[in-house]
C-alpha cells in the first residue's frame, strides 16, 4: 500500500475516533475497537517506511 494512502487512513481514522469517543469511556468496546484500528493503521504505514528503507538502502550499496 502507497505510504501516502496509509497516512490518509491514519488521520481518517483518528478524526473517526475522536468523533466517535467524545464523552464516552477509554474501555468501551466500540472506542476500543476504533483505537485498535488506529494502531494497525499506524504499525502499516511504520512497516511500509522500514521496507521503502530497506530497499533505498539495497540500491545505494549497488
């Protein structure tokens, strides 16, 4: 997935969960859920920066 498409996903899901979380508790379920899919998004767009690093750094040493 494109690095910039990840981080549309991260601040749409943030602005989701805001939204959605105002005056509720941090253990509810649903804003648990939201919070679960803002740390996937994150760990996504974190993994894609590591490869697109990893494969800059393959080209330089050739």
């Amino acid at each position: 997935m494109d690095i910039n498409n990840l981080l549309i996903e991260i601040a749409v899901c943030r602005c989701q969960m805001n939204k959605f979380s105002k005056g509720k508790r941090p253990t509810d379920p649903d804003v648990i859920k939201l919070s679960q899919g803002l740390d996937i998004s994150i760990y996504k767009y974190v993994e894609a920066l590591r490869q697109q690093n990893f494969e800059m750094s393959e080209r330089d040493q050739q």
